[in-house]
C-alpha cells in the first residue's frame, strides 16, 4: 500500500508537506477500505466429507461459497451457500461427472481419425481433464495438501479420447498437476502443470502435436436466477462495462487475443448484478511464452480468449493454440477463480490486481532443465505417466502419499 499512497502523493514530483501527505492517505486509505476490510475478512477452509476433498470461503465468519474436486483433480461442484446452497456450474447433460465441470481439455486438428458415425469435428485428438463422454473417468495418480492446509496438489493422467469411437486409433497420455491454493480475499488460485506424453495413431508413434489446443473449461449455470450475462469489463464502480446478454449477443469462439481484453471474464444477473451473485475467471493479459533456444516470437502460438453457450449454460474459455508440440513438453498455465456475492467495486479492484499478478503462460521444450519446485513437478508428471492411477469422482478415497508408497 506504501509504494501507492507514496506514488499518488508525488505526481507533480515536489515533496508534499506533512499535512498534506496525512491528508492524502487518510482520504486513500478511506477509499480503499472496503477492498483492505474485504481481504481481510475472508477465509478458507478444506475439508473432508464422506469421500470427497472441498473447499468452502467464508466472509465474517459466514460460509459463501463451497466446492468439490472431483476426478482428474477438476472442479465438480460449485456451490452457492449464501444462496440455498445453489449450484452455479451448468448442469450435467445426461448425469455424467465428466463434462460441465471446470477442467481442462486438449484437442488436436492435426492428429485425426475420420469415423463415419461422428461429426468432421470429432475425428480429431481430444483428451479431457475428467474423463470421457460416456463417463469413463480420468485416472487419479496422487492428492496431496500442503502442511498448513492452505494448498490441494491434484497429480492424473487423462488419456482417453472423448469420444469412444476414437479410443481403439489414437491414443495420448497428458499428466497433469491442477493445484489449488486458497489464496487472500476468497480468491482461488488454480495452476495447471501438463506434461505430454507419448502419442500413437493406429499404433503408430508421433513425435507430437503439429498443433495443439487447450482450453480452460469453465461452464457457468445460464437462467433466469443465476446468470443471464457474461462481462469482459467492469467499471471501477462494479457496473458491467463491457458485457453480453445470453441468448442475444453473447459471441461464440470470438478467439480475442488475451491482450486486446481486460484480462477476466465475469457471469453475473443482468437484473441485479450489485446484489446478486457473480463469478470471474481471470487469466490475465500476457501472451503465452514459449521457451526456445535461440529465443523466438511465434505467431502461431497464440493465448487468446473464446466464450459459448447453449440453454442453460455460459462457457468462459481462455485457451492456449500451440504449434509443434513435443512429447515431454511442459505448460504451465496460472488462473483465478473468484466468486463473490455482488458485482461491485470491491469486485472490481479486486480483479484488477490479480490481472496485474497472472503470470503469462509458459511451454517448455522436451528435456528443459528446471530447477526448485518446478523440478520436482516435472518429475512427479514423469513418475506420474507410468502409473495406472484411481478412476475416481471421490478424490478422498485415494491413499495420502505416505500410504501410497507402502503399496508399491
């Protein structure tokens, strides 16, 4: 807060006098005080029921919002408490655990497979974080939380096609760390860690993926009583700026380039969105940044935002288009999640900062030498793409690592 206040009070670069210098941050500090109560007053909690692993925020003491990690280590439920505990994720389409939930997933329009019996847009590679169309669940390697509680470490390996009738001609492993850190002021941070593995075509072995997309998931409830909007602006006074209306306007794969944006997409009530709930994923405003030797700027590699939806949901979709993917590549790719009761200027600041704080995405090429945590990441990932894993929605079930280890 000091560099700030010490920044507003020099502009004209003459040193302000004492009473001045009071005067100013006391009238800052004032405006600012519903941001500082709002970090403040916010907290975390996980917890175990019954089989499953969840997260609650709570504000003042008060539980707000809740949600479960399901299979593959993607967000399965997400729960409005201070609502009637309303769901805000789009409802399954035929009850299956593996779809509308928050989860990556990676397809390929170089590696495909023509079947008759699907779409043309079917018949290429497409792996999803949970699982698979007709339910068949990602495998589950290793849960872990960190000693003081504050972080969830989820290690899979999806590697089914989407669509069954792909499954017996392609086939593709990416291990994946999803990590959840329950950071300040309800904020959930979300860092993706994927590592590719070896890919076949009719049992032929690639090198990798000529082109490669992955897209951050991120399906909304559309209606009536839960979100009707979808805001790629808000105004420092928390109105919807820049924003679509659901069924009339709302774009579909527009392909924005992270940033031409503000950096976040946010679903909200049009009718109310000062007193009703909204949720925001922010992936910020840097383009991705592919590590080369010698270094160099790629346009086809892109970051860039998409968005859909159908009757009852509204899809946020920051997505990373790569070329030449190698197997044993690494991405690594930070998101917020953040969900608050209104749409206000709390929200608004709030947003803004965690824009500013979103690292830019980053792929690194086969046999890149790391060093600290993300060394011990790389090789858990490798570790992680020789072992048969838990098909599980129940992430509690899976053994802690220590019990892990004496199965072997």
């Amino acid at each position: 807060m000091a560099p700030l206040i010490e920044h507003l009070v020099s502009m004209d670069n003459r040193p302000p006098s004492a009473p001045l210098l009071g005067l100013l941050t006391t009238v800052l500090l004032f405006l600012l005080a519903p941001c500082l109560r709002a970090a403040d007053d916010w907290a975390w909690e996980s917890y175990v029921v019954k089989d499953d692993h969840w997260l609650a925020s709570s504000f003042h003491g008060r539980k707000q919002f809740t949600l479960r990690i399901g299979a593959g280590g993607a967000i399965s439920e997400l729960r409005d408490v201070h609502e009637k505990d309303q769901p805000l994720l789009s409802p399954s389409f035929k009850g299956e655990a593996t779809d509308r939930i928050i989860q990556w997933t990676a397809w390929s329009d170089s590696l495909t497979h023509p079947v008759a019996a699907l779409p043309k847009f079917e018949w290429r590679f497409n792996v999803t974080q949970g699982g698979t169309f007709v339910g068949q669940l990602s495998p589950t390697t290793l849960v872990r939380k960190s000693p003081d509680g504050r972080t969830l470490d989820v290690y899979s390996v999806p590697q089914d096609q989407w669509k069954s009738e792909q499954q017996p001609h392609m086939r593709g492993k990416l291990a994946a760390l999803t990590r959840y850190e329950m950071a300040e002021a309800g904020v959930l941070k979300i860092r993706r860690v994927l590592r590719a593995g070896d890919v076949t075509l009719d049992g032929k072995p690639m090198a990798g993926f000529e082109q490669f997309y992955l897209e951050a998931w991120t399906p909304f409830l559309r209606s009536p009583g839960a979100f009707d909007g979808l805001a790629l602006s808000i105004d420092p006074a928390g109105k919807p700026d820049l924003w679509y209306r659901a069924g009339q306007n709302l774009p579909a794969y527009p392909r924005l380039k992270v940033e031409t944006t503000k950096g976040y997409g946010a679903v909200f009530n049009i009718g109310d969105p000062s007193r009703h709930t909204a949720v925001a994923l922010v992936y910020g405003v840097k383009q991705v940044h592919v590590v080369s030797d010698p270094p160099r700027e790629d346009a086809a590699n892109q970051y860039v935002l998409n968005s859909m939806e159908w009757d009852n949901g509204i899809v946020v979709l920051p997505a990373l288009s790569l070329h030449d993917l190698k197997e044993d590549a690494i991405i690594d790719q930070t998101l917020y999640l953040v969900p608050r009761p209104a749409m206000d200027a709390e929200m608004a600041a709030l947003l803004g900062e965690l824009v500013k704080a979103t690292p830019a995405p980053a792929v690194y090429p086969p046999g890149m030498q790391f060093t600290g945590e993300l060394a011990e990441i790389a090789t858990t990932l490798k570790a992680s793409l020789l072992q048969p894993g838990h098909r599980t929605d129940h992430l509690a079930t899976i053994p802690p690592p220590e019990d892990a280890a004496h199965e072997k």
